[in-house]
C-alpha cells in the first residue's frame, strides 16, 4: 500500500527528512542519506562553494534525493529572500525551507519574518516549507499563504530534547489545513515516532544523527521508528483507558 | 544597565574564594549559567576536573557546531603603528620597515589567497590612521569582497560611522583584542599611541555590533597578566554583547604571548593546561559562542584542541604584509608555530571526522549589490 505525500508533483514516501549541517564530511553525509533511503534533504546555501577545497554537498547527494535548499544563516527576512533567489538562480532547485533566526544564542526563529517570506516566495513560484516556533495563528497563516507544509520545532535546535512542544504541535495538526513537519530537537527515533503517531507528515532530523557514533546506523533506526509511527497514525491507536468512575453517574435515572 | 567597563570593573575586582566542595561537580552536571558558576569553571578547584570539563565541552560544541570547523586566514595590508605595545612586533620603537599595500598589491594578495580555497578573510593592519585610513581600508575591501564569502577587520578601532563605511563596502565582522582587561596592566603594556585609550577600545566591538556587522570576535593576550581574572572578563564581555545584540555571531580567540621582533618573554605564561581549562570553560558557560585558534600554536595542539571546543581555524597563514604573493617579504606579526597549508589543515581535519568549512555565507559579503549580482550572474 502507497503512502505517499506528494509534493510539488513529486511523491515522497520515506517521512524522514534529513538535514545535512553537522556531519564530518560530504561523504559520510551521502552515505548516511543512501542508508535511511532518503527523499528529502535540507542543504544550507551558505555552505555550498565548490573550487575552495572544501566538499561539494550537492554533487555528492544520493541519486532521487531531493534537495531543500535552507536559509540558515538569514536573520532577517531580506536576507532569506536573497538566498532563496540565489538558490534558485545557481539551480539549486525551489524547494526552499525557511530559516529566519535573529538570535544566536537559542537559535529561535522569527516566525512574523517567516511568514512574510513564505508570502513573498510562495508568490515567486517556490515551495515552500516555513520553520517556525509552534503557534496556531502563525501557522494558519503561512498555510494559508500557501506553504507547502509548516514545520513547527519540537524543542530547540541542537537540543535532543525531543516532542518538548506536543501540546502546540497536536493542535497544530488537528486545526491547519497543510502537513506539519516536526523539524529540530528531535534526539531520538522513539521521538520521531511520537510526531508520526500525532499525525505529523514528516519530520526532520539532523544533530542527533549527524553527531551520533554511528550516524548510519541511527538514521536507519530514525526511519523505521518515522515508518511505525505513521502505520500506527493511518492504523488508528486505540484509546488510552481511562479510570472508571466507582458507581455509574446515570444510576438515577433508573434502568429504560 | 552600568556601562560595559563598570561591569567588568566590578567583575574583576570581586573577591574570588575557593569554591565549596562539590561544587565543580555541581556545575559540570547542572551547566554553568551565571557568573558564579564560570568563577568556578576558572579557579584552582576546577584544574583536577579537566577531563571532565573536556567531554563537556566537546558534547555541547558537537550540539550547536556539529564536526565542523570553520577555516580562515589573515591578510595584512599594513604594518605601519602608532602604538608602541611591548609585547607586538609591530611597535613603533621596532626600527623595521614599514610597508603598505596599494589596491593592486592587495588584489594580488587576495587572489593568492583565494587559490588555497580560503572564502573567509581577516583583512589586518597595524594601528596608524595615517598610513592606512579608513578609506584605504573601504577600498580594499571593495577590492576584495567579490573573492570571498566574510571578511573580517582587525584594523585600528574606528567609529561607528566607519564601520559602517566598511560594512558597505563588503566587511561583515570585526575582531578587536582588548589584550587585557587589567586597567593599570593595560596602560603600562602601552605605553603611547591612540591604543593608550583603554575605554575606546573597549567600547569598539559594541559600535561595530550598531554599525550592523554580522559577527564580532573578542580576545585577551593570555601571558600578560592574570589569566583567570582575565578569561573572565572576556566571558562577561562577550555575554554583554550577545545580551545587547542577539543576532550577533560573537566569537572569542585565545591568543598566547609569543616571541617576536621586540624579544620579551610573557610576563605570566599560560601553559597548555591552563589554556585547555579556559577553553572549555568559556564553552560550558558560552555554548554557542564561537571559539576561534591560531597558528601562534602549535601543529599537535591545534590538532588535540579539535573537538574540545574550537569552531574556527586558521590555516596557511602568513602574518606577513604581501605574504601570499611574494612569501619571504617583510617581518611577520608573530612567529608562526603552525605553517601548514589549507590543504593540509583540511586534510589533517577530515582524518579527525571533522569537516573543514570554507564558506559559511552565500554570497560575498557586505554590500547587498554584489549579493543581487551573485543571483543573477549564477
């Protein structure tokens, strides 16, 4: 049975999104993509400069793997916008994840910024995937400028903390009209598992797998949890029993 | 808010008793958040916990940096001075030639350059406005900003305005070493020129953050006074920026007295250990501040400081005015300990698990025309 999410005319059925900023090398990072089996990778702009010794990322992607060029490195939403025009102009593709961050001590986007990128690139012809700090309003809104999913954080960036923001991302789901994409904090597969199980379209994953002892080996792991999650969420969990109440409410109405 | 020198004033002159037992533990397993806890981090008490304060340190810079480090290398423009501080090659009572490039010389220095794959430049100078102006310095930056991704100055200390001058012509951060922290050290280490101006100084990476550049990079000359006291005070004063500027990239480097033309030996050495416990230190308490290492050190330190910390390398470095062009030329700032090429700076990084990172910005840097330019000519 196919389960794919199609975007932009492209049908992606591996839900493991996976960032490539952390690792220790081009080569290790197309191998770990080869491994997990994945479709969808970030790649951030501003790392990307063949002919200066350093390793070219983009030719070294696994084959079908599809590039979302980030604008990390943007602190305001001029800045995102240039490197989205750039990215597009050198052929790095238009799938753009939206990156605004104007605080380098918690790495915490700007989401007002955020939409109005999404806004403006959404108008250019780009796809577009807003990272953003889990809030319904914001989110309706950039679903509404036409994002091609909204991606809440599940805690800060780096942090492997895990789902810290279940609560906003749950509601997030049940009310906005676009796939939601658990990206950043994400340190294990168990919590990846609890964003697809939410009913999450995807998640994106990068420190915990880029920095793991055997970061080939973790994204596997990552994957298969991503797959069990989204089973279980199509399956349907069943409910969570609750205490029973020790005499039944209704008693006095007597039996019908 | 008291002024940033009040506060560092204040810092340095508080009493610093031997921390309680237990409480390094304490620190190393809650995280060090206030001031306290880096006191702690820095005392005598914290030296049996190196190891410790080492897997720490490397746990969190893999967080936030990942296995990256971030390569970069200086040009020099020129070493004319005004200052005559006793411990730098480039004082002006040092009867050496003084030389300074005009903007085809500086070209040819940043195509050099740029061969070896360096995208992120620190264009440097001695401190004479005469010799090297302000709009000297804005035309080689406009010179040289189409070849490279960042370029930093480490230049006399300028006004806000000139900042932004420079920023408009292509420079994105700033590095200015306050060299101590030490009022009194500081105006005996120097004894005239306009860095006599210990408040001015100071105060400079805080205009250069107004002026609007992306990244400022602080620094104390470990060697010349009290070193604990002295890593404090560039903690504080990089958390006061980053507490004033939240977007601010803000780096700090831990420059060791070495031997140069002048001859003095430190007054206070700073020996690996200590070096390491202040690196680690400044991570715990800092996560994400960046930590930048030069070639004053030597080759096998720099290799073991890799992973404990450090963001930012430099590499096929030469601290010589016209260095890259015609290598040879003209007296260097410091005696290189590490002469290694980019080439294999990246090699020696890469059998580490770590990847050397060239270019961190997309476009070149400062003016937003060669930004647009960059869109469309790709």
């Amino acid at each position: 049975m196919q389960d794919a999410w199609i975007i932009d005319g492209v049908p992606v059925t591996n839900r493991l999104f996976l960032g490539t900023g952390k690792f220790g090398s081009a080569a290790l990072t197309a191998r770990v993509l080869g491994a997990a089996g994945t479709q969808v990778t970030t790649v951030a702009l501003r790392r990307v400069e063949p002919g200066s010794g350093g390793e070219d990322l983009l030719s070294a992607l696994p084959e079908g793997c599809r590039v979302m060029i980030n604008t990390s490195g943007a602190r305001d939403g001029e800045e995102a916008l240039r490197i989205a025009r750039l990215a597009r102009a050198a052929g790095a593709g238009t799938w753009i994840k939206v990156e605004v961050i104007p605080d380098q001590r918690h790495l915490l986007p700007d989401n007002l910024e955020t939409l109005r990128v999404t806004e403006t690139l959404v108008k250019e012809g780009f796809v577009v995937f807003p990272y953003m700090s889990p809030d319904l309003a914001m989110g309706r809104r950039m679903a509404e400028a036409g994002a091609a999913a909204v991606m809440p954080l599940g805690a800060p960036i780096g942090s492997n903390r895990g789902l810290r923001t279940r609560e906003l991302v749950e509601i997030m789901v049940r009310e906005i009209q676009a796939p939601i994409v658990v990206d950043a904090g994400l340190g294990s597969p168990s919590a990846a598992c609890e964003c697809m199980e939410l009913g999450c379209a995807a998640v994106l994953v990068n420190t915990a797998v880029a920095v793991a002892p055997d970061p080939e080996t973790l994204a596997v792991a990552f994957a298969r949890a991503v797959e069990a999650g989204r089973l279980a969420f199509r399956a349907g969990l069943p409910p969570v029993r609750e205490a029973e109440a020790s005499s039944p409410l209704t008693g006095f109405l007597g039996t019908p | 808010m008291a002024g940033l020198a009040e506060h560092l004033e204040a810092a340095r002159a508080r009493a610093w008793p031997e921390p309680a037992p237990g409480r390094v533990e304490q620190v190393l397993a809650r995280g060090a958040g206030t001031e306290e806890d880096l006191r702690v981090l820095l005392s005598p008490a914290a030296a049996p916990h190196l190891e410790a304060m080492a897997r720490a340190a490397q746990a969190l810079t893999l967080r936030h940096f990942g296995r990256t480090i971030q390569l970069y290398a200086p040009l020099y423009v020129s070493d004319a001075c005004e200052n005559t501080c006793l411990y730098c090659g480039y004082s002006a009572r040092n009867p050496v030639p003084r030389r300074t490039l005009g903007l085809d010389e500086v070209e040819r220095e940043a195509e050099a350059l740029a061969a070896t794959g360096i995208r992120h430049v620190l264009l440097l100078s001695g401190e004479s406005a005469a010799a090297c102006p302000e709009s000297h310095l804005a035309a080689a930056v406009r010179r040289m900003a189409p070849r490279f991704r960042s370029i930093g100055l480490e230049v006399q200390p300028l006004g806000e305005e000139g900042y932004r001058t420079l920023l408009e012509a292509g420079a994105d951060a700033l590095t200015v070493y306050q060299e101590t922290y030490d009022p009194a050290l500081y105006a005996k280490v120097h004894p005239s020129g306009p860095k006599r101006d210990f408040p001015f100084r100071l105060e400079t990476p805080e205009r250069g953050a107004r002026a609007g550049l992306r990244q400022v990079n602080l620094g104390a000359l470990l060697g010349l006074g009290d070193w604990r006291r002295e890593a404090l005070c560039l903690a504080l004063h990089a958390r006061w920026l980053q507490d004033r500027h939240p977007a601010l990239e803000v780096g700090v480097s831990l420059p060791r007295l070495r031997p140069h033309a002048g001859g003095s030996r430190p007054p206070a050495p700073v020996g690996d250990r200590e070096l390491v416990q202040i690196l680690t230190a400044l991570r715990l308490f800092l996560p994400r501040l960046g930590i930048a290492v030069s070639t004053r050190e030597s080759a096998a330190l720099r290799d073991n400081l890799v992973g404990l910390g450090v963001t930012k390398m430099s590499a096929g470095v030469s601290a010589r005015v016209g260095g890259y062009a015609e290598p040879g030329a003209e007296v260097p700032q410091f005696e290189i300990s590490d002469p290694r090429s980019v080439a294999e700076i990246q090699a020696m990084l890469r059998a580490r698990g770590y990847d050397p990172v060239m270019a961190d910005w997309p476009f070149p840097p400062g003016d937003s025309a060669l930004a647009d330019a960059a869109v469309r000519g790709s």
